[in-house]
C-alpha cells in the first residue's frame, strides 16, 4: 500500500470519527486547521488507525507526531 | 453483538424529543467523556433519552463536597461514580503498611461519608463501580497469603462493597469486575489511551459498560424480565424428541448431552430466582411432555415450568397465548428456540420481545446466554417470591382448563366465588382504573374519573353494580362492572359494562347478567336496553348481548325482556 492509498483510507477514518463528510486531510495538515481534532478525538483516530491498518502505534509516536504526513510515514514503515 | 462505539456516537445525532428521560449525572477520577458518549448513545439506541450531566475531570469529591456544586443543582435520578482501579492501585503504592493493612475498611468508610454527604442534599439512585480484581504481581500468587498486598485489599474491598450495599436500598454496584473477567484486561484496557489520555477503558469496551449501565437503570425503573421461553427440541435437549424418541435424545451423558444438561440447570437457577418458565414447541403434547415426566436425566421437571404449549400451531400465536395466561408485558419475555426461522418469525409479529440470535453451535449457548444479561433485577424480596407464585397460579388455571376435556367440570372445579357490591368510596379507584385499563371486554368504552363515579354512585337514577372473583388459586380482586342508566319506570340502560379480560370464560357474564336482572326485576323493571359501540379494540365482545339472549335492534342496541330472561343457567360461581 503506498502513500496515497494509505492516505485515501486514513481520510475516511477523520471523516467517520470527527463526523464531517467534507473534510479533506493532506500530508500538510496540522491539527490546529481541523475542526474539532482534539485530544479527545485525536486518541479515537488513533485507535482507528491500528484497527484499520492492524498496526500499533507507540506512545511515544504518538506524541510526536507533527502533521499527517508523518503519521502517513509512520504507517507505511510499519506496513512495509 | 452490541453496537459498536462508533455506532453509538452516530446516535447522538438523532432528535430524542420523543423519547423517556431519565437524568444521570456522571463523576469520574478518570477521563469519562467516551463513556459518557457511550451511555448516551446506547439510551438513544434503546429509545431512551438519558439527560446527562458529565462532572469536569476527576471532580468526586469537588461534585460531592461542594453544597452548592453543578451536581446539586442538576438533581439527577441516577448518580454514576466511576472509580478506577489503576488510580486506586497507584494511591495504595503510596502508603506504608499498617495503612495497606486497613485499605479496604478505609475505602469503604470514604466511600461512606460520600454516601452520606449525597444523601443529604439528594434522594437519587447512586450506582458505582466495584474493582478489577487483577493481581498486580507484586506478591505473585502468594498475595492470597498476605494481607497488605494489593490483591488482598481489593478483593475485600469488592465484599465490603457489597455488604455495604445490603442495607442500602438506592445503592447499586457497578460489577465492573464481572464484565472485565469475562472479556479480559488485556482487551478492555489500552495502555496508551491511558497514559495519553487517563482513560482506563479502550474503545471496544464503552459499548460493554454503557450496556450495563443501562441494564441497572432500567431494571430500576422498573423494566426486566419476568419470563423465559423455551424451545425443546436442541433446545433443552439435543435431537427431536418425535423422531428419536425419549431414548434417543440427548441429555446427561448421552451424546452432547452435558451441554443440555448445564444449560437446564442453568434455568432452574433462574427459576429459582423468580423468572417463569415457558415451554413453547412444535410437538405433539403428550410426547413433549414424557422427558419431563420420566427421562431420568432431565433437571428440568413439569413443577418447574409455569406454562407448558406444544402444539402445531404458530409460534407467534403461542406466545400471544402464553403472554394472556401469565398477563405480563411483552417486552418482559424472552423467547429462546434454535430455529432462525421460529426466531424471525416471533421477532416479526412481537417486536416487543427479546429473540437472542443464538450461536450455531449448541456447546455456547450458554455462554452466549450468559453475556447478554438479560436478568437484571433491581430487587430480590419475599414479595418477587410471592409475585411469582401467583404468576404460576394464573398458569396453573390454564392447565387445569387443559386437563379437564369439559369446560363445566373445569369451572366447577374452580371454586369461584364472587362479591357484589354498588360503588362505595373504597372501591371507586379501583373502578375508575379498570373503566381506563379495559379496552377488549368493554362494551362502550366509556372512561369513568373517580369524581364522575361518585357522582354516579349517589344519583337514584343510577344502578352500580362492582363484582370481585375469588378462586382456589387466588383472589383476582374487583374485575367487572356494569352502570345501568334509568330511562323509564319499567327500562333500563347498560351505560357501560366492564370485565377484566383475565376472567374470561369462566361464566363470570352469566353470573353478573343474572345478578342484575334478579336486581332489575326487585325494582320493578321488565327491560333492559343495552348497546355496543365497537372499536379497533373491544371486537371480543361484539357478540356479547346476542350471545347472553339479547333481542338485536337496529343500530348496535340490544333489548332483554326481563320476564323471559331465565335466571341460574350456570353454577360456577357462588355470591356472598
């Protein structure tokens, strides 16, 4: 799965939990431009992330994360 | 399968305007905002509107300390306090040993004195949770043996929380513990959401607890289950008793049948505990009845089972049947039959009643039965005991009325006896009620207040008359009325006439019939004038004044010539 596919699925995922049919995310995007991405919602997509790619995250990762596209790169390795 | 949280989240969404309120408010140490999305939406799923109020983070004692705290003021019906065990883990870490020693007393005094502050100031239905009994491998196994360890401590605290709630009537625990043994720490909880986040319940869990929450709530309002019915054949036991016969089919040790077995055993506990047994089967009776009566492996045995139906007729319409025998509520049944297509088919003409959709492997049933916790009670007293006995007298009549083939013997054999009395101050409420609550046996449909019935009860142009039934099984209490309206010196009008439908059949008409004819003719009337007004409801009467010698009129009226009437034509019922 490369990049744009994962990134395809990972759209659907904040739409679904964040409830908001005409969100579009790109590799750029930082929570602060999302609506109602916040702490709470944050810990939700991750956890769907790990159920729909049947990876897991690391705490650590999840703090460190700075825009989508590394949670994209993050994916990846781990599907890889 | 439960919704999955996702689900429940979605329905927030929907408009509750129509649903029952029921407000809860929620006090947590930990992070609680999924949770109380959860509740939320399994209320809504379940049509019910829970109004809730959601303490800031970790605000126990602020909420509760505070006289003049948000809680206070939003007045809830239900208090929900979520204590978890990983914050009371780390607290315990941080005493010395004496304190460790006393651990469980200390927590169950706190959690006293919160009681008690509550109480004073709220008259809610508080609920909290007990805790995850988990060894914290401090000890090892050995912690059974020592005890200032954790393991210790929280297993007592789980008892002295019990005993803490026997006495206390609007205390209810939480059993957390019970919930997370059966699916697991390891999938109920996600470390990083706790570290992350301080929530101690992953995400696939929030369904799980907000469904018991709900269970607890509802079954303190008042809605649980009364009755259990069950299929027979790989059901109860394994095979078709028709085809293989009371040798062939399998329970106790032939076959798979320990499966059986333990599932039987099962539902006498049930029984035991005051649901009511059912049995509905495709089957012919008697061969339906001989495993009870002789296989000596069955642990179910016809003493257990308050209505017993094995016939070919639709399952549908046996239920319907069984649910006027027992005369409870619908949505108080639980039908259990291995058979999708029976299931489809009650589900679809029953709404109301619960249908699991059981495995299709026998071997978990059980198990499966089990996790859906379709029993939970708010109570357990001498009067549930009682309640259910007369269910089972109510069952016992209709036994009787199947093992007797004339229906006279099995009227005679009931021992009715009926008191007949003119509407009196003490049983005007009772006649008000019935004249609201009665809509099949109701001839004009007339809703009577209590003030109207007074009025009525003094006017001498008006006769009353209230009739009660006692039978060898019970007293059924004040079931029939009838008002009869003077419209000249000789005639009579049946204003209304009332009968409860539990006392069909059994020549309860005739009797009042007689009784006020013998009254109408002491004061000198020769007719009486009668008149049915139908509705989508009451079409079991259409037929009532044909079928008592009525003379049809035109219009739905009726005419009774008094001195043809004749009087005692049945002597089931006696009057005192």
């Amino acid at each position: 799965m490369d990049k744009k596919e994962i990134l395809i699925k990972i759209n659907e995922i904040f739409k679904n939990i964040l409830d908001n049919k005409a969100l579009t995310i790109y590799e750029n995007t930082i929570a602060s431009d999302v609506e109602d991405w916040d702490s709470l919602n944050h810990i939700q997509i991750i956890v769907a992330i790990e159920k729909t790619f049947k990876i897991r995250f690391t705490t650590k990762e999840i703090h460190h994360f700075k825009n989508v596209g590394e949670l994209l790169v993050a994916i990846e390795s781990k599907l890889a | 399968m439960l919704p999955s949280f996702s689900v429940l989240k979605k329905n927030l969404k929907n408009n509750v305007d129509s649903l029952k309120v029921i407000k809860i408010a929620i006090l947590a140490d930990t992070a609680s905002q999924l949770v109380t999305q959860a509740i939320k939406g399994y209320g809504i799923e379940n049509k019910v509107n829970f109004e809730i109020f959601e303490a800031d983070y970790n605000q126990i004692d602020h909420q509760i300390f505070d006289p003049t705290s948000e809680l206070y003021k939003f007045a809830p019906d239900f208090l929900i306090i979520l204590k978890s065990t990983e914050h009371l883990t780390k607290h315990f870490y941080t005493l010395d040993r004496d304190k460790k020693e006393n651990f469980a007393a200390t927590q169950i005094e706190y959690i006293d004195v919160l009681y008690q502050t509550i109480s004073q100031k709220l008259n809610c239905y508080i609920l909290i949770t007990n805790f995850i009994e988990l060894n914290d491998s401090v000890f090892g196994n050995y912690a059974s043996k020592v005890v200032s360890s954790f393991s210790y401590q929280i297993k007592r605290l789980n008892l002295n929380l019990m005993d803490y709630c026997q006495n206390r009537n609007k205390v209810y625990i939480i059993d957390v513990d019970s919930q997370i043994t059966q699916l697991g720490y390891q999938q109920t909880f996600d470390p990083k959401m706790y570290f992350i986040a301080d929530m101690v319940f992953n995400i696939d869990f929030l369904p799980y607890l907000a469904k018991n929450i709900y269970d607890i709530i509802l079954a303190i309002s008042g809605s649980f289950k009364k009755c259990i019915i069950l299929d027979l054949d790989n059901t109860l036991w394994g095979g078709i008793i028709g085809d293989d016969g009371i040798d062939g089919i399998e329970i106790g040790n032939l076959g798979n049948g320990k499966i059986f077995s333990e599932l039987q055993l099962w539902v006498k506990q049930l029984k035991q505990r005051g649901i009511i047994i059912a049995i509905c089967s495709k089957n012919t009776e008697e061969i339906a009845l001989e495993p009870f009566k002789t296989h000596p492996e069955m642990v179910l045995r016809l003493e257990d089972i308050a209505i017993f139906v094995a016939n070919w007729k639709n399952k549908a319409d046996n239920i319907r049947f069984i649910q006027t025998v027992l005369n409870i509520g619908m949505d108080s049944m639980v039908f259990i039959d291995d058979n999708p297509f029976e299931r489809e088919l009650v589900k679809k003409e029953i709404p109301e009643i619960t249908v699991p959709s059981l495995p299709e492997d026998t071997a978990e049933y059980l198990i499966f039965l089990k996790s859906l916790n379709l029993f939970e009670t708010a109570s357990f007293t001498l009067d549930d005991e009682y309640r259910t006995v007369k269910y089972q007298k109510e069952a016992e009549r209709s036994f009787l009325q199947n093992s007797f083939a004339n229906m006279d013997d099995f009227l005679a054999n009931l021992e009715m006896v009926s008191e007949v009395k003119p509407f009196l101050g003490f049983n005007i409420p009772r006649v008000s009620q019935l004249s609201q609550r009665s809509n099949q046996f109701n001839l004009r449909t007339i809703r009577y207040s209590e003030q109207e019935l007074i009025e009525i009860s003094t006017d001498s142009n008006y006769y009353t008359f209230s009739f009660s039934l006692v039978d060898k099984y019970g007293d059924n209490g004040l079931i029939a009325f009838v008002i009869l309206n003077k419209i000249d010196e000789s005639t009579l009008f049946i204003e209304n006439w009332v009968m409860s439908c539990r006392v069909l059949k059994r020549g309860m008409e005739i009797f009042t019939l007689d009784y006020v004819v013998s009254n109408a003719k002491l004061n000198g009337f020769n007719k009486i004038v009668a008149e049915y007004i139908p509705t989508k409801k009451n079409t079991l009467v259409k037929e009532h004044y044909s079928s008592l010698g009525f003379e049809l009129l035109p219009n739905n009226q009726y005419v009774l010539d008094l001195n043809i009437y004749k009087l005692g034509t049945q002597n089931f019922i006696t009057r005192i």
